[in-house]
C-alpha cells in the first residue's frame, strides 16, 4: 500500500463518522498532510455542512500551504447558499497536492472541481480507493443514478433459513454481540423500515440502544397498505406510514434504508428488485420455523446465479454476519449540466 493510499485510508475512517447524519450530502472524509504530519482533519458535519475540506483547512490554517489534501471524494465545484465551493477554498489554502478516491456524480460538480484545482497548478492524483469510497457513500450514489435510496436488508437467520419459530416467537434469535452489531447499522441509516407483521407481532421500539450513540437513532417508518394509520401505544408511535416504495423514493432527504421487515416484507422487496445490500445475521441453531423468503417468481435457478456478491463476513461470538451487495448495482458516472447522455464508468478520473 502506497502512502497516499494510507492517507486516504485515514479520510474513508473520518468519513465513516458522519454517516447516517449528512443526508442528502455524502458524508466525506479530509486529511491535510505536511512533511508526513496531519495539520488538519475534518468530516461533513450533520446535515451536510460543513463539507469535510471546509472543517480540515480551517483546522489547517497557515499549515494548509504546500500540504497534500487526501479526501474521498472529488471537491465540489458549485457555491451554496450554506457554504463555498471546496475547490475554492483547496485554492485559497494554496496546497501542493490534492489526492482523492473517486470523482463526484452530482452534475455540479461532475469532474469540474478536479479541473478547477488543476487550472490552478495543483496536482491531483485520483483513484485510490475508490471501491471502499463508493460503498460508504452507496446511499448519496444511489440517488443519484436511481433516483431512489440505497437499501440494505437486515435478517437474523437460523441455519436452516428460518426468522422465528412456528408460532412467530424470534426473541432471540441471535446473541448479544450480533444485536450490537445491527444497532450500528441503525446508527448508520437514515431510516429504519418494518411492515405491518413485525409492528404487530414484536412492537419494536427501532432505536439505537449503544451507549453514546443513542442519538444517532435514525427516522422510523412502517411499510404497509392495510394500516390506516400507526396503532395507538405502538412504540413507534411517531413513525411514518408509507404505504408503498413511490412514499419512501420522494422523501429526498432518505439516502440509506435499513429494512428489518419481515419475511413479508423482505420477500417483496426482493421480488421488486429493490435491495442493495443483504445483511444476514446466523445464529448455530436450527428451528424448523417460518422461514425468511417466501417466492420471488424466478423461472430457474440461472436466474438466481451472479446477482450478489460476499463483501464481507464476520463472526460475532456463536453467531456470524455476511454482508452482500448486488452484483449489478453500480455508481452513476460524472455527468455535467446539461449531458444529453451520461458517460461510461470507465471513463472516471
């Protein structure tokens, strides 16, 4: 691993932090490096401002000169009523190097915030790390290219494929530690969604229960077209109702979902095509209970073949989590105002 990528290794960490608060900003991470020294870090700040270059170069002062700003995605180009444009501010802090992992989809910017910052003899160097970039920012990528949110969906699983014992009993499925795990990903979303089933079934509360995160419980909503409205004493009381997925893509404040619905839920929304990412919590039991899936209407089994791919495995006590991401689920390219046509990924940086 090269220095760069090490630095940018540091930026992806920071950027981390901001995740599930920066809607519909991505959350970006920014380091500036002097003499192989960090003299200034940042991230985008709840509700997307300040960006992360704007944080780390305050931090920076005087010391942002002749430095390397390592960031995680492109600078933006375009000026906001909330902030400058951080291709501006790179300039203004007279840095030697800008190093970033991906360009910026969003058509403001789209490319030209790295061709600002060269026209202004700051080298740049781009694509490192940008795999690792794109999954943290998966939420703000999918809109962009979809115009929907980015869904994850989250199920806890006997070895057999089974969510809950015959008679719909499911506390507890999985450990404690496998539990801790799944309120951080709440901690990471935007939106936590259920269906009906589980509202009835488990009156789940949907909050983050981690000490020191428990402010980073994300909105709450219930998917269902036979509710009319949230039951009264329901825990979630205050949770929206959506009654179908158009609900849910309109709300542009909503980059990343975390679906822990039932096999209801979870079957539908495979069927539709609509899951990004597959969370799959097993716990070393077998149940012989009702299972995860129901059907999904495929005609053969080649249909199933190559559409998700194994990211990530951890094991968590007994228990263990996989995580897959949809084979065929990839970020929109850079694109200006006014393209009568997007262009190919690979043509990138």
């Amino acid at each position: 691993m090269t220095d760069d990528d090490r630095w940018l290794g540091t930026a992806l960490a920071l950027a981390a932090r901001g995740v599930g608060r920066t809607s519909p900003n991505p959350s970006v991470g920014c380091v500036i490096v002097r003499d192989g020294r960090v003299v200034g870090r940042g991230w985008t700040q709840p509700g997307g401002r300040p960006h992360a270059e704007a944080v780390a170069l305050a931090a920076a002062g005087q010391a942002a000169r002749g430095a390397t700003a390592y960031v995680t995605l492109e600078p933006c180009a375009h000026v906001s009523p909330r902030g400058p444009a951080c291709a501006d501010l790179l300039i203004a802090s007279r840095v030697a190097r800008v190093v970033a992992c991906g360009a910026d989809p969003d058509p403001r910017t789209a490319c030209q915030g790295f061709a600002r910052v060269r026209a202004a003899g700051i080298d740049v160097a781009i694509g490192g790390r940008r795999a690792e970039a794109e999954r943290l920012a998966a939420g703000f990528f999918t809109r962009l290219a979809h115009g929907r949110p980015h869904v994850t969906l989250k199920l806890a699983l006997s070895l057999d494929g089974s969510l809950a014992l015959a008679d719909g009993s499911s506390r507890w499925l999985t450990g404690e530690r496998a539990r801790a795990h799944a309120h951080l990903e709440r901690a990471r979303a935007d939106m936590i969604v259920v269906g009906a089933g589980t509202l009835a079934a488990d009156d789940p509360a949907l909050d983050v229960r981690i000490d020191g995160l428990e402010h980073r419980a994300p909105r709450r909503a219930v998917l269902s077209r036979s509710l009319a409205a949230i039951p009264t004493g329901a825990r979630v009381g205050d949770a929206l109702l959506l009654r179908d997925l158009a609900d849910l893509d309109a709300d542009l404040s909503v980059s990343t979902v975390l679906v822990e619905g039932g096999a209801g839920v979870a079957t539908g929304l495979l069927a539709a095509d609509r899951v990004d990412r597959l969370l799959l919590y097993r716990a070393p039991i077998v149940v012989g209970g009702r299972r995860a899936i129901g059907g999904l209407g495929l005609a053969d089994l080649a249909a199933a073949h190559g559409r998700w791919r194994l990211d990530d495995a951890i094991d968590l006590g007994p228990d263990r989590v996989e995580e897959y991401t949809r084979t065929d689920r990839v970020p929109p390219p850079p694109r200006r105002s006014g393209d009568a046509a997007p262009v190919r990924a690979e043509t990138w940086a």
